[in-house]
C-alpha cells in the first residue's frame, strides 16, 4: 500500500489518527445535547429541568382566591408584610385542592418573631415572654391576624 | 490497480451502499435516543431568560433573625436533612474592649444555631459587655465572575442569562471543587445525590412569577428582590438602592458578588 509515495509506518500513523479524531468526533456528535451551549458553555435544557420542580409555597396573593376576609384583616394590621405562609407553613399544595389542609398554629409561632432579643433592631416590637402577661396564650388578648385588635 | 468489473465485486458494492444508507438513519436514532435520556424535561414554556436579569439584596439592619428564610428554603427546596443550608442567618456579636484597652471593639462572636432556622437562643454576652450585635442573612452572593462555574470541569455549574448560578445535576460529577471554589461558602454536597447544590434563587419559582421562598416568609423585607431588565413601579430593588449605601462580601477576591448587603459592618465576611 502507498499513497503518494508515503511510507508505509507513516500511513498507518495518518490512519491511526484519522481513527481517534474520527470517533472523537462521532461521539461528540452523538453525546453531545443539542442544547449545550444554546445560552453558553452548559446543557441549557439544565434550566427547564429547575423550572420544573414543583414550588411548596403558593405565595400570599393565592391566598386572597378563598380567604379574602383574613387576606384583607391582615392587610390592615399591625401584621400587613407578614406572608400568610410564614405563620401557616407551605401552602401550594392546599391552593391547588384545599382538602390539602393547612396547618393552624398556636401561640408558640408569635415568641420566634417577638421574643426580645438585643441582637433584634431596636425598631422591632419586642416582649419578654415570661414577663408580659405570664407569657399566656397570646391569642387570648391579640388576634393573630391583626394583632393590636383584642378578640 | 485496474480491477474487472465481476459480479462479486458488483454485489459488495451495492451492499456497502446499502449498510451505509441504513447505517445513517440509525445513528440518527441512536443520537436522539442517547440525547433523549441525556436531555429529557419537562420544563416550563413562555419563559426566555435573556429577558431577565434576577438579583437579591439584604437590609440586615432590618433582619430580627427569626429563622423564617432558612427554614422556608429547607421545605420549598427539599435540602437534605442535617447541617445543610442553601441560605442562613449568622448572628454577630461585637463585645466592649476590655478595661483599659486601647482598642475600639473587643472580640467578635459568630453563631449560626442550625442556620438560624429556629432561630436564636439569649445573646451569649452580658448586656453590660455587648457593645453591639445584628443579625446577617446570607445566600449566593450571584457573583458576575463566579469562582464556583470558573472550576468546573463538566460544565454543570454556570451563570444563568437570567442572573442564577445554577448547578446541572444531571451533569454534575461530584467533584466538589466547586464547594472548595466559593469564598462564601455557599455550597454543599448532597448526601442524597451526590451532586453539588446550592442556592438557586428559587429558580423555579422565579420564573413561574412566584418570589423565592426566603423573600416570600421574610416578615420585615430584610431581603429584597426584583428583576432588573423589568423594573415595576415602586420597584423594592430600585428604592433599596437609592436609599441604601451598599457594600458587597469580600470585594477583594474580585468576584463582584451581585448581592448587595446594606446595614452590614466590617466583621462581616
């Protein structure tokens, strides 16, 4: 075998390589997602894929669908920029079908907010548990939903 | 070299042509098989990311440190039980100099009980020897020259268009040079899949019009959060801006974090 009067060890080396960049090429053709580098050097379906997980907190607006009453106490109160799934936990599930059910809380989410503590802005209203009223069951003299109001 | 044109030599010639012609469609379907399994998703559709530009900020002087960021992180993300966060809060306290020191601020204690989730026990000091204490939310600090895509081999981790520093799970090989990359530790390896994971900026979330899951809970807006490319009206990361001064963690490692903290002091790292 010569081609072009080569000799033959160097033809076989030319083969050799055209073998290895061949099938370098081939399964890079094949592996490679057509997507990789459709945003930059990464598989850019990677961002439908974390588009696609399902979200656990529906967000405070979904709420005022079916409760508008306690969407709209809340609003006006000393509580307005508080999200409703802060107090009652992810709720996406239970926007979507409401037999999900929801947590209710009791007293014990107000003291991980209000509990006074110096590191705390000193804007922040703040109490010591044991002091203000026996550190009694909050809810018999605040509404959770507007706070300054008395049941 | 001149070869008769035998029937022999007729018939491997036409079934050469004919394995090269039924060889083609199948390394098509071998490729779209491969790539099927490779790419396959379900992502949602509408949603360009060249049209967005997401960023955070942090008001730590408004921040009580009630947990409510990392512990909703935890649930909306699912992140491995333990000692594994995607955002936390650190607590700092600033102690009085000693009697008769000629410094202006004595020691600096950092604590961050189960990443504040449940938040924070008694300031360890005495009233009398604090000086001054607040509270840091932390997260991606969504660097413009992110150290952590910098390293990686595979091409797994990268900056989003959208502003996201996004980890590829499905490409990710578990190396962890990436967790050793970050300077604000903002990394761990899964436990469950062995991958690098990381705050996403609630990337599903986001892009369904929803806001992440630590902005949603936060109860004083210590967290600020808004698309640049689309500002709204009264835009929070606009007015946060106008009204802050803003300073960014570790400026000197030239990684341009683009999470700006207002209210934060020169202990903070």
């Amino acid at each position: 075998m010569r081609l072009f009067n080569m000799p033959p060890q160097i033809v076989r080396l030319c083969l050799v390589t055209i073998g290895i960049v061949g099938s370098y090429l081939v399964a890079r053709a094949v592996l490679t997602p057509p997507s990789f580098r459709e945003y930059g050097f990464f598989r850019g379906d990677a961002l439908k894929d974390i588009m696609a997980l399902p979200p656990q907190y529906g967000g405070k607006v979904s709420c005022d669908e079916c409760h508008s009453d306690q969407f709209t106490k809340l609003n006006k109160g000393g509580h307005k920029r508080l999200s409703c799934e802060v107090c009652h936990g992810p709720g996406y599930a239970h926007t979507q079908s409401p037999d999900a059910g929801m947590h209710k809380p009791t007293f014990t989410v107000c003291s991980k907010c209000h509990e006074a503590n110096p590191s705390r802005p000193k804007t922040h209203k703040q109490i010591v548990l044991k002091e203000h009223y026996a550190g009694g069951k909050c809810m018999e003299c605040h509404v959770p939903h507007s706070p300054a109001e008395v049941p | 070299m001149s070869q008769k044109l035998s029937r022999r030599n007729v018939l491997a010639k036409i079934s050469a042509a004919l394995a090269a012609a039924c060889a083609a469609p199948a390394a098509q379907a071998a490729k779209a098989t491969v790539q099927k399994v490779l790419v396959e998703s379900g992502g949602a559709k509408g949603y360009d990311p060249t049209k967005h530009k997401w960023a955070m900020a942090i008001d730590a002087s408004r921040c009580i440190g009630c947990g409510s960021c990392a512990d909703a992180c935890k649930k909306e993300n699912h992140v491995p039980e333990g000692h594994y966060y995607r955002t936390w809060i650190e607590r700092y306290v600033i102690t009085k100099p000693k009697p008769g020191s000629d410094e202006a601020r004595g020691e600096v204690l950092v604590d961050s009980p189960e990443g504040g989730m449940h938040g924070f026990g008694p300031c360890p000091v005495p009233k009398e020897e604090l000086l001054q204490s607040f509270f840091v939310p932390k997260l991606c600090n969504l660097c413009l020259h992110s150290p952590c895509a910098q390293v990686c081999p595979v091409g797994a981790t990268f900056d989003s268009p959208d502003g996201a520093v996004l980890v590829d799970r499905k490409y990710c090989i578990g190396c962890g040079f990436c967790i050793q990359a970050c300077p604000y530790g903002c990394r761990f390896m899964s436990p469950v899949t062995h991958t690098a994971e990381k705050c996403t900026l609630c990337y599903h979330r986001i892009t369904r019009g929803l806001k992440p899951a630590c902005v949603e809970v936060c109860p004083v807006q210590a967290r600020i959060f808004g698309d640049l490319k689309n500002p709204v009206p009264d835009d929070p990361l606009q007015t946060f801006y106008k009204n802050n001064r803003v300073q960014t963690l570790k400026p000197h490692l030239g990684t341009e974090p683009r999470v700006m903290y207002a209210g934060i002091d020169k202990e903070v790292r």
